[in-house]
C-alpha cells in the first residue's frame, strides 16, 4: 500500500526529541519505501524545523502562539484537520503520545498500533508488529488492519536512531492551518519535581530497590547492604508510592536518569519505563526470584534468589571481606 | 459528583510468573493470582476521596465474564455504591476501541461528571480512556496525579509526565481522566468491607441492554488482533550466578569488588 506516512515530532527548547529519527527508522521498517513528513507545531518553531529537515525529506511547519504548549487536546483537532485520508502517523510512546494518540485515532476513523517494540512487516493493508504485554514478561505478535490509516506509537529505544544525514527537507509552513483552535483544557504550568537531599544522577553505585522487598520494614536490608558497599540507596516507582522512599531516589523515566558504574537491581522486573531511567551502560546486577523476570534480558549479570535470604548474607560477606 | 470509574481483572504480574502456554494462543492462567489492575485500584481511591469531600456517587464498571464481579465488590468495597457488570460473549476478542465502544455505551445510560480509568492496564496499552473520552466528545487528560475541584464546570489537574514533572492544566467537566499510580494512597480493604457491599445487587448488561450493536464489537470488528504470544529470543542476556546462597554471596562480592561496586 502507498499510504503517506507521518511522523509528529516532540521537542523541547527549541529541540527535537530523540525520538525524531528512532521514529524515522520505524516508519521505514513498518512502511518500506515510504518518505515520512515530519510535523512540527509549537511557536517559534524555526530551528527545530531545520533540525528535523536534516532527516526527513519534507517538514510541515504550525507555527502559532496558541501551540506554544503542546497540549494534545489542541494538537487533535489540527492533526484531524490537517493529516490526509489514510494516512499513517507515529507519535512516540510517551506521556505525550498517551495523551494525543487513542483519542486522535478514534476522531479520524483510524486503527490506533499501541507501543510498538518491533515490526515482522506489511502485508497488503495488514501492518504486523511486536508488542510486549504484562509488563515485558511476554511478547506478542499482532496484526493490524490500516486500510484506513493508522495512529501508532513507538515504544523509546526500540528502532535504531536514523542517520541524520543532510537530506535537506522541505520546510512547508502550515502555520494558517493552525488558526482558530480551541480545548476544554488550558494549560496551566509545568511543576519541576522537587530536588531533595540526595542526587543519585551523581552517584556511582546504586543500590536499586523494588517491589520484590515487599515490605517497608525489609527497605533496611537494602539500607544495610548500601551502606557495607559505601553505596546509595535507589528505587522503582511502586516503593515511591507506596511512600517507602522519597520520590528523588526514583529511577525510570518519571523519575530521574541515572549514569552510575554498578547498578544493582534488587526485586525489580525490568519495565521499559525503569530501565528507560539508567543510562551509560553500567555493570548491572539484577537479584530476582521470577527466572524469567525481563530485567534478566539488560542484566550483565543475574541471580535468581529470594531477597529475604540473599542479601543478609551478601551485606555480612561485604562487610567481612573490608 | 457523579464518578464512573472503570476497572479490569488481570493477573497480577508481581505475583506470578506469566509463561506461554500451548502454541502461543494463550499465557498459561490456571494457577495466576488475579486482582484488579493496580493502576485502577488509584483511580477508585480518587473518586471516592472526591466524592467524601464534595458528595455525589461512585458506580465502579467493569467489562468482563462472572469472574470480574469479585473485582468490582471489591472495588466497590472501598467506598462506592454502585457497580455494573458489561458481560456478553459478542464481546469477548475486542480490541480496545471494542471495549472503549461497550465502557462507551454503559456512559451513556447515566450523566456523569467524570470518568476515570487507569492509566494502563496488563496489555501496556494504555488506550481506553483515550477512545472512551474520544467516543463521548468529552475532554481527556492522561496520567493524571492530581484532581482538584475547582467550580462546578471544571478540575485544576497534574497530569505527570516524563522526569516527574507535573503539568497543570484546568479541564472542563465531564471529561474523563486516566490516573497514574502514586496520585493518592488506596485504602485497604477488608473481609468486613467487602461483606458490606455483598449484598449490592451488581446489574449485568450485555450488548442488547448496552444498545450495542453486536457488529461493532468484538473479535470480528477488531482491527486490531492479538495473533500469538511468544518469549522472545534474545541474544545478550545476563551471566546468572548459581550456587548455594554463601556461594552465590560469595561470587557476588569478588564481582563487585573487582567491578568498583565496593567502596
Ligand atoms: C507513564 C509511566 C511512567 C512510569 N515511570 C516509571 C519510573 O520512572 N520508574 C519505574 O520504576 N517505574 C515506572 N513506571 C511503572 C512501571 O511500568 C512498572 O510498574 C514498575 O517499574 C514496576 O516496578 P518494580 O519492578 O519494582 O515492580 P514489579 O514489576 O512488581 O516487580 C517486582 C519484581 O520483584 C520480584 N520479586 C518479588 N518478590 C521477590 C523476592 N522475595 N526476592 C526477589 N525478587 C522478588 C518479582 O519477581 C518481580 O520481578 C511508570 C509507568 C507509567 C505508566
């Protein structure tokens, strides 16, 4: 099929996001010989144009004030007005493309493709993908009916960054297509998380906990082994909240990035959205009971223990061997 | 306020280990631990908080066979009055657009003034409360993290997005809004609480009392269809240490000593 292919590029003062060329590798693999447009809207809007014309063969530009803030529930309405019949659009797999993404596909009549992590390929109107399901634990393939176009979001890190070689793209302004929009939700602010005491984007070695611990009282075998190792103490989101730790100890993609060296991953299964937090590579050690727990998968090393037992024994030995 | 907050059994992933069952067509469900979907479990709090601060009702849904009314007396437990049951077997093999369409429909027989939904569900979705809001023409907002309300026609809401930001936006009611876990903390649930609710009456609708046209949902008006499950093969995963547990304590420290984890 010869559907035209778009791509909704994020970005973020006055740059793209990273997910602009993993999404132009998708497109190409979901849509083989397809040239993905790129659209931009926001305001002022000028130099992440040009970024992205430097990957994509043509850019539309809406360029408004009123699209300063990419409030989807602005954003829906234009891409309804603006994207062609049949068309494909990926968006990336994030708070953003949960916010724009179902609704847009049920507004344009189209199949909404959730948190794509691979593609098996097209076969007439039928797209195949890969999707992971009960929080990476399986895989599953799925086959997508997109006679009418599509809106699919892609999970982050799952295709490779495009070269961004000077293809020299189009820049189309749209902007007078961005006239006269309006929601029923206003943006209001955006709130920083707040800092705390500790910054664990800084340490070396983590001592990562998760909801495997259990219980609160059982956060000090964690506490215990960090402090034998001169480490520190870091989390998933189930124990930030369920309030075991404060929030800035969290790693994941709604908490902190981390770059440590050693990372020990302490009852945690290994979602995208956790290990989407640690970045730089580190030696990683994952004790989990479940064998098959995906945080196995980006392991450098693994132990199927019980915590409960592993870690006393693990922090005497520590401390023994100082 | 008059919430309805949808809910969905699933198999708890903390508690179980998911594997694939026979070719594929299913994980394995005989010995899995069910409950309701923690991201929901939130969203049930929520609404139950606002509507112990403003007034107003409860009604807790859930589409699914006779299994997933254990879910929703339990949810109901926790401070709602109301709860329905969509079960019809037209439905079954929906995808989420179907099940949108059918959460869509129990909506409409009742005003209320919000919707919530969890923020996602076992399948990593995270696409019903969108459609849901998309369907009825209602505002949406998702991974929410705080509702405040403000005058009669709309909330001051945090949605919380990547790096632990809060956005505040207002958004007018009724809207529907996905909550992301962490926004409250939801009350526990006891025998006692449960009893209390057991003698609720829980209205099953199938498609006929929904007005549903039976076409529209389902396996067959699916466009998007689940073909098989699988583990995936994957070339670099971890050196897994065995041994007695002084053994693998043992390795562990020379690993961690000669990897700078030791300090
Ligand atoms: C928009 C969004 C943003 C998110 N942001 C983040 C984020 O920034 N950071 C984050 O971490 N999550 C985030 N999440 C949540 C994420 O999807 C997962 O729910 C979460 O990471 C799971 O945490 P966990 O691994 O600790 O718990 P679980 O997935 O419940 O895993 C617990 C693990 O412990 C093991 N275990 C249990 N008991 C024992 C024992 N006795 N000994 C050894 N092992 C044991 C189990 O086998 C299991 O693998 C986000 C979700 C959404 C929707």
């Amino acid at each position: 099929m010869d559907a035209r292919v778009f791509v909704y590029v994020a970005h973020e003062d006055g740059k793209a996001d990273d997910s602009a060329l993993e999404l132009v590798t998708a497109a190409r693999s979901m849509f083989p010989g397809s040239s993905p447009v790129a659209l931009v809207a926001g305001s002022g809007i000028d130099a992440v144009c040009q970024e992205t014309a430097a990957s994509y063969g043509e850019v539309w530009k809406f360029d408004q004030a009123a699209l300063a803030y990419p409030n989807a529930e602005l954003l829906r309405p234009l891409l309804v007005k603006v994207l062609p019949t049949g068309a494909m659009l990926l968006l990336p797999h994030n708070t953003f493309g949960l916010d724009l993404g179902p609704g847009l596909s049920v507004k344009r009549g189209v199949t909404y493709v959730p948190d794509v992590v691979g593609v098996d390929g097209l076969e007439g109107t039928t797209l195949k993908i890969v999707r992971q399901e009960f929080a990476g634990q399986v895989s599953a393939h799925v086959h997508c009916a997109v006679a009418k176009g599509a809106v699919i979001t892609v999970r982050s890190g799952a295709f490779r960054p495009a070269e961004g070689g000077p293809a020299a793209g189009q820049i189309v302004d749209r902007s007078a297509d961005a006239t006269g929009l309006s929601a029923r939700r206003t943006f209001v602010e955006l709130i920083q998380a707040e800092a705390g005491d500790i910054d664990i984007t800084r340490e070396d070695v983590l001592v990562s906990v998760g909801r495997g611990i259990g219980e609160k009282e059982n956060i000090a075998l964690v506490e215990d082994l960090a402090e034998a190792m001169g480490a520190t103490v870091s989390c998933s989101r189930p124990i930030v909240d369920a309030k075991w730790l404060d929030r800035p100890r969290q790693v994941g993609t709604s908490g902190k990035t981390v770059k440590p060296k050693v990372y020990l991953a302490l009852g945690i299964s290994g979602s995208f959205q956790h290990l989407g937090g640690i970045k730089g590579n580190p030696f990683l050690l994952a004790i989990n009971k479940n064998p098959k727990a995906p945080i196995f998968q980006a392991a450098t090393v693994g132990v199927v223990a019980d915590l409960m037992e592993l870690l006393p024994v693990l922090t005497e030995k520590i401390r023994k061997s100082r | 306020m008059e919430i309805l907050v949808c809910v969905k059994r699933v198999p708890d992933a903390a508690e179980n280990e998911i594997s694939v069952g026979a070719e594929g067509a299913d994980i394995r469900r005989d010995d899995l631990v069910y409950s309701v979907n923690e991201w929901d479990n939130y969203a049930v709090e929520e609404a139950v908080q606002i509507v112990e601060r403003e007034g107003g009702n409860v009604t807790i849904v859930s589409m699914g066979d006779g299994d997933a009314e254990e879910v929703v007396r339990r949810e109901m437990a926790m401070g709602a009055t109301q709860g329905l049951l969509l079960t019809d077997a037209a439905f079954d093999g929906s995808d989420g657009l179907g099940i949108a369409t059918i959460l869509a429909a129990a909506a409409r027989k009742r005003q209320y003034d919000l919707i919530l939904t969890g923020a996602l569900a076992d399948d990593g979705a995270g696409q019903v409360g969108g459609m849901l809001a998309a369907l009825l023409d209602w505002p949406y907002a998702s991974v929410v993290n705080k509702i405040e309300t403000k005058d009669g026609k709309s909330l001051r809401i945090g949605r919380e997005i990547e790096g632990g930001t809060q956005e505040i936006s207002d958004i007018e009611t009724p809207c529907v809004l996905s909550i992301q876990t962490g926004i409250n903390e939801p009350r526990y649930v006891g025998i006692r609480g449960i009893r209390k609710v057991a003698s609720i009456e829980i209205p099953v609708l199938d498609a006929g009392a929904l007005g549903i046209d039976a076409a529209t949902v389902g396996a067959t008006a699916a466009n998007v269809r689940r073909i098989d499950y699988f583990v995936p093969q994957l070339g670099a995963s971890a050196e897994m240490i065995e041994g007695s547990t002084e053994e693998v304590a043992g390795k562990l420290v020379d690993l961690l000593k000669a990897k700078g984890g030791i300090r």
